[in-house]
C-alpha cells in the first residue's frame, strides 16, 4: 500500500505552529506590571515560564501618566495586575475599579514585610499643597517610592511569588525556585551597596525630586533637600532662593538632576557655589526591561552618587 505524502502534511503544519508560538502563549497566566522596577522583579519571578507586560515605558513618569489603548487591552486580559498603589500610578485606580471581579489587583505598598515611610514635607523638603496631595501620595501620608530599599524589594518578591502560585499552581515551583534565587541576588546587591557607599555617606547632596529617601535610609545617606515636590513641577523664585541657600549652608557637594529634565535649573542652583552636578534615576529610563533592569537601576544610582560625591 502507498503512504500518502499529504496525510502527515497538517499535524506537522500544526506542530510547526505550536513550536513558533511565544512561551507566554504556551504557558503562565497573562501578567501586568505597573514600572520599570517593578516589572524587573516578576520578570525575574516568571522567567522560564511567561512574560509579564510593562505599562510605563522609557522616560515615562507613573505620576502623569496616561493610558494607551494597548495599555488598556493588556489590564482587561490580565489575571493578575502588581503596581505599587494609588500613591504613585493614579492612572490606574479608574481601570482597575473597573475591573474589579475579573483581574486580582495587588497593590505592593500593602505588602507583608515592606517598610512604608511617611512622606517628608516642610523645610528642605518643600511645603505640600492640597491640590498635589492625591498626585503624590499625600492622601495617605505614605511615600510610594519602595523599590529603591533592596530590603523592599526582597518582600515585594516575597509577595509577588506567593500571588502567582495561587492564582497558577502548575507553576508554583518554579515562582519560588525563581523567588529563592532573587532572595539571594538582591541579598548580595545590599551587601555590595553597603560597603560601596559607606566612604560616601556623610556627604551632603540635593536631589531634584523626593524619590530617594527609601535608599538614603537603606544606606545612611545624608540627602539635605529635594528641589520640588514632584518630577513635572517646576520650583518657583522663592524656592530656587531656598535651595540656593540652603547649598550654602550645609555645604551641598552634589545637586542632582533627573534624566527627563534640562540641567538648565540646576546649573543655576549651583551658580556661585563649590557644588557639583549628577544625574539620579529612580525608574531606569534607559535600561532595557527585563529580570536584570532593577539590578541595573540600582547599581547606577550608587555609581552616580559614588561618581559625584566622590570627587575632590
């Protein structure tokens, strides 16, 4: 009897397929993460079985940000959504209310374990006025900006791997063997920070915006002021008189800008004075996503800080 060559032409087609598909269409529940940080440690939780989606790209800010179309489709297909809270991603409290039944929201600042500092206000840090409350946490009294504690991160990870086994068991191995091996790297990155910055720590320093005091906490750093409140606020005459003094009283070594933002207003805050300049990045802007983005983002804001306080 002659064997048809067509017989085994579909299923071979078929296979060909199902071997071309993406690992996340194989396996894995559909998983959104708010920020840069943030995605870094589920990409690092979910390696070897599916790939989270990213909301906030690039240069992109989670305090202004506005939603996508695509951003829109990814949070109705999702199972589970991980952002830090409506203190940092407003953006997101309307979609999320929405779905409500159909996606499981988990908001890290709630997580068992990490430690919440309350925002800074008055002084060095700039008056709050009620109509940014909302915008930057001050509804709650509560600085959203956890991932840039290591020790924060290890618990958010802690939070995310328990998630993920719930709501996909057949994957549950491999969330905490993944989890475990995350422990033990964000252990190692605090123990190489701490000595790192140790020779640096009494120096004085302004940051542009109040994101950072969770790694000045972590490290004993001596960060004596934030130019203005939020990332898009620009500081007004008054508080460039402010800041401007203030480099002069506590002996300011560096005034830090962010990559988003002209270095114009800096260079005219340290006009006159010893004070150097760096550039800070508290979501990695220019990191490529994925497990290894958070490591990076953390590694150059102690390379910037060592870079710029370092210096003679």
């Amino acid at each position: 009897m002659r064997c048809d060559p067509t017989r085994w032409q579909w299923p071979r087609q078929l296979l060909g397929l199902v071997l071309s598909l993406p690992l996340a269409a194989l396996a894995g529940p559909e998983v959104v993460a708010s920020i840069q940080p943030l995605h870094s440690l589920v990409a690092s939780i979910m390696q070897g079985v599916a790939e989270p989606v990213l909301l906030v790209r690039g240069g992109a800010s989670p305090h202004d940000y506005a939603l996508r179309p695509s951003d829109a489709r990814a949070l109705a297909d999702a199972r589970v959504v991980f952002w830090i809270g409506p203190e940092l991603e407003t953006f997101m409290v309307k979609p999320l209310q929405n779905a409500q039944g159909k996606v499981r929201s988990v908001a890290l600042l709630d997580a068992p374990g990490v430690t919440v500092l309350p925002l800074r206000s008055g002084g060095a840090w700039e008056a709050r006025q009620p109509e940014h409350d909302h915008e930057h946490g001050a509804s709650t009294g509560r600085d959203a900006h956890i991932w840039l504690d290591p020790g924060n991160a290890a618990a958010m990870a802690r939070r995310v791997v328990a998630v993920l086994g719930e709501v996909d068991p057949e994957h549950r191995a491999d969330y905490e063997r993944n989890g475990s091996l995350l422990a033990d790297r964000l252990d190692q990155l605090n123990r190489r920070l701490t000595a790192e910055l140790e020779p640096i720590k009494r120096q004085p320093f302004i940051v542009f915006h109040d994101a950072y005091r969770y790694f000045e906490q972590r490290y004993n750093l001596n960060t004596v002021g934030a130019i203005t409140l939020g990332p898009e606020q620009r500081p007004g005459a008054k508080r460039v008189a402010e800041i401007q003094a203030r480099i002069r009283s506590a002996g300011v070594r560096c005034v830090f800008s962010e990559p988003q933002f002209q270095p114009a207003l800096v260079e005219t805050l340290i006009a006159g004075s010893s004070a150097r300049t760096g550039v800070l990045d508290p979501l990695g802007a220019a990191i490529p996503s994925g497990p290894e983005a958070y490591f990076q983002l953390v590694r150059a804001l102690a390379d910037a800080l060592r870079a710029c306080l370092n210096k003679v």
